[in-house]
C-alpha cells in the first residue's frame, strides 16, 4: 500500500466533513479536517432536521450530543392547520430537530476532534489533484502545503470547487422560486412546533422553526418578480409582510425583531449524477442539493457520511467504495427530489393544470392524508414508484 500524509482528508469542516471524519477517525483512520472559517456564522443554512436525519445522526453517534449542546425537539409539525405528531407518525417515531447552524457546526466538529481527527482552521484549499494518489494543496499561516490521501472528501457546498478538481459534470434543476431567511426573537408561537404554510394561490411558502427562548428562524419562498428581492435590515418590513399575505397571521411577528441578517438564495437543484472518481468523492451539497424549500440538506449530508463511511470500513478496495457510495448516493438523491417535485406542484406551482390536480387530489387526500409522500419526514427509503405518485394525484 502506497505511504500517504492521511487516510482521508475532507475539504470542509461542517456538518459533512465533520460528521465523516468523526465517523472515520474513531476507527482508528488518520484524518485531516480542512475548513477556512476560523469561526463558524449566520449564514442562514438550513436549521432543521428531519426525523429521518435524525435517525442517521443517531448511526453516526451525534444525536445525544446535539440534544443535549444545541438541538431543541420540535415533535409538532403545523401544516397548514393540519397538526402532526412526529414521534407517532413518521417512521422513525423521532421528533425534528432545529438548531442554530453555526452552533451545530461547532459541536459536530468538536466531536470529530475528540475522536482523533486533525482539525485546520483559517486555511484555503487551492486544489486537488484525483488519480492514484490524490493530493490536495492548502494554504494557510503564509506557506502552501500538498498533501497526501488515499481518499478527498469534498464536503464544501452548493458552490464546490471540489465539482470543478474533479472535472464533474454538473446537472441543474428547472428555476422555480427565491428563498429567503432570517433569525426573529420574540416570536409568538409555541417552542415545539414547527409551521408550514403553502399557498399555491400566489405560490408562495412561510416556514417559522422555533429555536427556543422564543428565538424562531423565518423563512420565505417566493417569486421575486412580485415581492422583490429581499435582502438587507431594509427589506425585513417587506419580509414579515410577504410571510403574512402568504397565511401565517401577522399578529404573530408584531413585537418581532432580528436576530441576525436576511438575505435571499437560489433555490434550484444543482447535483453530479455520479459524485466519485479518482480518490474523490462529494458529499452533502457538493454531490447534490435539492431544492431547500423541503428542508432535506442536512438529513441527507448525515447519510452520505453514514453510506460513505460506512462502504470505506468494511473493504480495502476504496475504489470500489466510493463507487458504491455514488451509486447509493444517486439512489436516494433521486427519490427525494423526484416527491419533492410532486410536492411542489400539489401544494405550490400556480396554473391550470395544477388547480385541476388540487381540485382532484385534495378531497381524497383530506380524507386520507397518507396519500401525501412522506419522504420529506420518513426520508428516501421509502417507494417513489409511478403507484405513489397516481395515489397522491388522484389519479389511480
């Protein structure tokens, strides 16, 4: 076996490449952790975790952890007045999680330190080089190194530069909506239950994620072309106004005030349909982010550590691990995105042939709401068969 600087090192040090390199280095597996924030900020990620993430958190070893530093249980869903118990209804019998991002971050990190991992902070990746024996070039405390793997982890983001190191094609969904979000205190809302409203009357969703203490992380997916772009201290007025026209009282911000930036991003689903090559493999939104209005990032970052991790424990052949992880990987990636486009145009795309669909589907959804797929909660194991998709359209 040819001699590397480590087993594996991961660009990134959220929640993909900390989680991975816990999961490795507690193995006994040398492990370099690279990521460039010294310390971790609002950049208004996702900050909730569906039961099934949970349970993949739970394989990896962080669940108590979270709940006990930073996760606050949200075993309520709230959509649209229709009221869920998550720890009896979804297959996992977990509640969510929600949790302020930056904190995550920083716990899960911790962890994969106090396994064994080595951690660098305030560095730049400038390249990796995939073959034999890939090689990745940091930058950091005025000196560029190139070190030695058997195996990269680019766990860096919706923007990876790992796609372009391993020269991946890219695949991109069709644009639908802008996504905004913001962190509220004094919100009046109770602690344990998240809220989802969807209106598919002007095509919009209002998200509030309590986080505890009152403290609610706010989100709006919209169309810019009639709210425009909301961005800024500036626009937080225009914000709480387009979360109340879309049917979440307005009562509920009135003694609100923010707790961090708001600002908006792109929604469309970009993804790499085979996210492993040459000693590089892609996790979390890097190999694949699908649209975040359904809160799916972080479950499925969770599982691609898990199935990754987990291929590369059990053979040798790292090779064949990581083939097996992108082709696992596919798999799942594809169930998600595939109900969630469903969801979408049930519950928010505007037009004629969608309120023929709603006009066919509700009444029998409303008498049997487990038409509706439930992948967003009980996660990708479940069928996404043409069966599922006729039973929720009413068609069958």
């Amino acid at each position: 076996m040819a001699n590397y600087d480590y087993d594996v090192i991961t660009v990134g040090g959220g929640i993909g490449g900390a989680s991975i390199a816990k999961a490795l280095a507690e193995k006994g597996l040398r492990v370099l952790v690279t990521e460039r924030e010294e310390s971790f900020r609002d950049r208004i990620r996702g900050e909730w975790l569906a039961p099934w993430g949970g349970a993949e958190a739970q394989m990896l070893g962080l669940y108590d952890l979270l709940i006990e530093k930073c996760a606050h249980p949200q075993p309520y869903f709230n959509f649209g007045g229709f009221m869920r118990d998550l720890r009896i209804t979804t297959q996992q019998k977990l509640p969510a999680l929600t949790f302020y991002h930056a904190s995550m971050q920083t716990i899960v990190l911790e962890a994969a330190l106090a396994a064994g991992a080595e951690v660098r902070r305030g560095v730049t990746v400038k390249n990796v080089t995939v073959g034999k024996r890939p090689s990745v070039s940091i930058e950091g405390l005025g000196e560029t190194r190139e070190l030695t793997a058997r195996l990269v982890v680019c766990a860096d983001g919706r923007s990876s530069a790992g796609r372009s190191w391993g020269e991946f094609a890219v695949k991109r969904g069709r644009q639908r909506l802008l996504g905004a979000g913001i962190l509220l205190d004094n919100l009046a809302v109770p602690d344990d239950t998240s809220v989802a409203v969807m209106n598919p009357m002007i095509g919009r969703v209002a998200y509030l994620f309590p986080q505890g203490d009152r403290r609610v992380r706010a989100y709006l997916m919209y169309g810019e072309e009639e709210v425009g772009r909301l961005q800024g201290e500036s626009a937080v007025g225009r914000f709480v106004a387009a979360c109340a026209h879309t049917g979440i009282p307005a009562e509920t911000y009135a003694d609100s005030r923010p707790a961090g930036p708001l600002a908006s991003f792109d929604m469309t689903e970009s993804w790499v349909e085979h996210p492993y090559r040459e000693g590089l493999a892609l996790i979390g939104d890097a190999a694949g982010s699908s649209d975040p209005t359904w809160g799916q990032g972080m479950s499925v970052t969770l599982r691609d550590a898990r199935v990754l991790s987990s291929h590369l424990l059990t053979t040798d052949d790292w090779d064949a691990a990581g083939n097996a992880y992108a082709s696992a990987r596919a798999r799942y990636f594809n169930a998600m995105v595939t109900t969630e486009d469903w969801i979408f145009r049930m519950f928010i795309e505007r037009g004629p042939l969608n309120d023929e669909l709603r006009a066919r589907a509700m009444p029998l959804i409303a008498a049997d709401p487990t038409r509706v797929p439930d992948h967003g909660f009980s996660g990708p194991d479940l069928p996404f068969d043409e069966t599922v998709r006729r039973r929720f359209f009413g068609e069958e």
